[in-house]
C-alpha cells in the first residue's frame, strides 16, 4: 500500500517566493568550482536536484570575495559569476524547481595560501592567535574594527544583489560552523567587551546588522534565508538556549526562513553530522593542509558516534516552540516518515543533503510511490569526495557516482 505524501508536496510561501514543495536541497560544499570556476559540473549537479523533485537547491558557499573564500577552488559571486551562474539557475528553472545562492564570508576560518589573501591576518570578531591559521602558517587574526564591519557588511549586499542579478530566488546568509558571522555570535571566537561582544544581545549585533541590509537590498525580490547553529556543540559555546533566542533575534529583524543546522567546523564537527567522520578516507585529499586539517579534527571530536535519523529534532522542536517563522529542519532525514515527523510538528520545510547526493531522484519517488526510505548509511564519505577532482559524489555501489572531473573544468555557460 501506498503511503501518502500529501503534505510534502503542499506549496510553501518563504517571503516573495513560492515553493511547489517542502523539500530543499541543503547546502553541501561540492568541490565543483577548480580555481573559482563556475563549472558545468557544478550547474549540472543543481539541475539534477531539481530535475529529480526537491523544490529549492542550495549552491553552497558562494564567497562574498576573494579574501572570503576557504578554498581556492569555491565559488564566489561577483560581476565575473553573472554568465556562468545564470547558466545554473537556468537550468534548475527548467524543472519547475527555485535556486538559493549560500552566501558566506570565511572570517579566519580559511585555509587560502598567503598570496591569494590580501590581508596579512585574517578577520574574525575578536583578534588574537588564530588555531584555524596554524595549518597555512597564519598564526594571527584581526579585530574587525567599525570599518572593517562596513566593508564586510557592503560584500554581503553586493554579493546579494549578484545572485539577484544571476537568476537566484533565494539567498541563505551562512551564521553557522564557524565562518564569519557565526565567530560573532559564537563565544568560542567572540571575545570582545565592546558593543559587539559579552551577552548573545551584543554577539547578534553585527550579523543583524548584515542581515538587515541584505534585507534592505533583496528581500522584497529574493527570498533571505538564514542558515544558523542551533546549538555550538560543545560545552563553553552556546547552548540551545542561545539557539532560540538567536530564532527570535532573526524572527525580530524579518528572515524569511531560518534553516536549523547544528555544530562548529573546527570545535564540533560531529555535532553538524550526526555521525562521525570516515576513519578510512575512500579518496585521500592530495591537499596536504586539508589532510592535516582532518586529521586534527580527528584527535578533537567523539569517537564513533552513531547516526540517528533526524537527530536534530529535539532542538527543533524547541525552536518552533518559540518563534512563528518560517523554519527549515536540517539533521538526517532519510525518509518520507522523516519529513513528515518534521512537517507534523510544525516545522514548514525539511532540507536533505546526504540522501540527495546518494539519489537526486528519491523526492519523485517519494512523490510516486515507489519509494519512501533513502539507501543512504550517512557514511560521510561524501564528504571527504569534495577534495577530490570529481568533487563531492556518493561511493556507495547503489548511490549517484558523480559526473567526468572534466565537467568542473568547463565554464557553464560553454556550449
């Protein structure tokens, strides 16, 4: 017997846009970018999102400038990205399916050698000794003063308005994992004793700040969507507590949605995942800073965590509880009895990583009938395949296989 999927597939109001169902394409970095491109690879990977039924897809970390990026190979949005990131949406377009461009700054969690960054010491909330900059030799990281706040805050808007001008329907500001804004609300990075620093209030003050203005500049066009950590992840950081009261400073300054992620980059990985990172990587990063990179997180996280579906909903729950906005559940759903969980608590839509790359078509077989469990384990091998030539793919026998490297070395915009 056919289990019904009627209230997935309701339609979805997030600010000036419409979604035609409740799934979202989470945002998971896709190493499709070499040297800043956007590629073929990486419009085709969106396009089979789309095609395959999820209603919105989510291009992960669109650098709002060079010195924004982690990586060198990462997109970034900009007059130069129009052509190629038109291509994309596009493409996601042509299947009835929205497209929503992560924007992010890097703070001092970069990774770029010292010639593709023009600051001598990273930014972040607060300066001081930099733990992330001990892998490129970086060992410092800069006070972001009034005007340094102004400049960040105008990459944002602009970075925006390029999406816009691209084709996007939606934006996601990043103010999770330990990029920029998130080393403002976080109190693993923000130190400060200023305006900006000591309670949550004063933490929140500047990414408000950034949001606002995004706000101002798109959001009666585009949709502004927010991806934050619920919880640090670890104990000295915020607790959910914060969590909820970060959901009520968002809700006070008008995000349209508010995507409910989990967990620190560098403090708290296995918090973000649910479940440990790979002990034996399938395809070893040639990257020899990212293989120190994740070899130290190795030292520093839990041990053999388990992965439990839908491990975030506790958190999410709390969080419904206290705002009325839109709120988009992150956090290991796998199934349409997943989903639903979520929709039926409350929630208004469910983002899917993990078993999307594992099967871009598992929403139309949900919608069909044929399907309602993902075959995605949550390995996590996925994740360590970004570093790789291909960029990030499944390697389960039954999953999606990725695309030829060649891909994400042509423009998407070629003929």
């Amino acid at each position: 017997m056919k289990k019904s999927a009627s209230s997935v597939f309701s339609s979805l109001t997030i600010g000036p846009l419409t979604l035609k169902n409740r799934i979202v394409k989470a945002a998971t970095n896709e190493g499709m970018c070499k040297g800043g491109l956007i590629s073929k690879g990486l419009a085709n990977f969106h396009e089979n999102i789309a095609k395959g039924g999820a209603a919105l897809t989510t291009v992960a970390y669109c650098a709002t400038s060079r010195d924004g990026r982690t990586f060198v190979d990462q997109a970034r949005l900009g007059p130069d990205t129009l052509v190629d990131f038109k291509a994309l949406t596009d493409g996601v377009h042509k299947h009835g399916a929205a497209a929503c461009a992560q924007i992010t700054h890097a703070g001092c969690f970069t990774f770029l050698p010292s010639e593709e960054l023009s600051l001598r010491k990273p930014f972040s909330s607060s300066g001081g000794f930099n733990k992330v900059g001990v892998m490129t030799n970086r060992y410092f990281k800069k006070k972001m003063n009034r005007d340094d706040m102004d400049l960040i805050a105008q990459e944002f808007v602009d970075a925006a308005q390029h999406a816009k001008e691209s084709g996007f329907d939606a934006v996601e500001i990043h103010m999770g994992h330990g990029y920029l804004l998130s080393q403002f609300v976080s109190p693993f990075y923000n130190k400060r004793r200023d305006d900006y620093g000591g309670t949550l209030q004063k933490r929140m003050t500047y990414p408000t700040e950034v949001i606002s203005k995004v706000l101002d500049a798109v959001g009666k066009d585009l949709a502004v969507i927010v991806k934050y950590s619920q919880t640090d992840g670890r104990e000295g950081g915020n607790t959910i507590d914060d969590g909820i009261e970060i959901a009520k400073t968002l809700e006070s300054a008008g995000v349209h949605m508010a995507v409910l992620s989990n967990g620190m980059n560098v403090e708290s990985i296995t918090a973000m995942f649910g479940s440990s990172l790979p002990k034996q990587v399938r395809t070893p990063p040639k990257n020899p800073i990212i293989r120190l990179g994740m070899a130290m997180q190795k030292m520093t996280e839990p041990a053999n965590v388990v992965f439990k579906e839908n491990y975030l909903m506790e958190h999410a729950k709390k969080i419904r509880a206290a705002v009325d906005m839109p709120l988009c559940y992150l956090g290991g759903s796998q199934s349409l009895d997943n989903i639903e969980d979520a929709l039926n608590v409350g929630l208004d839509a469910v983002a899917m990583g993990r078993a999307l790359i594992f099967d871009p078509q598992f929403i139309n077989k949900i919608k069909d009938g044929t399907q309602t469990q993902s075959g995605c384990t949550a390995c996590n091998q996925c994740v360590t395949m970004m570093y790789t030539p291909g960029g990030t793919s499944c390697i389960d026998p039954n999953g999606t296989h990725g695309h030829d490297p060649d891909l994400n070395i042509q423009a998407a915009s070629a003929a």
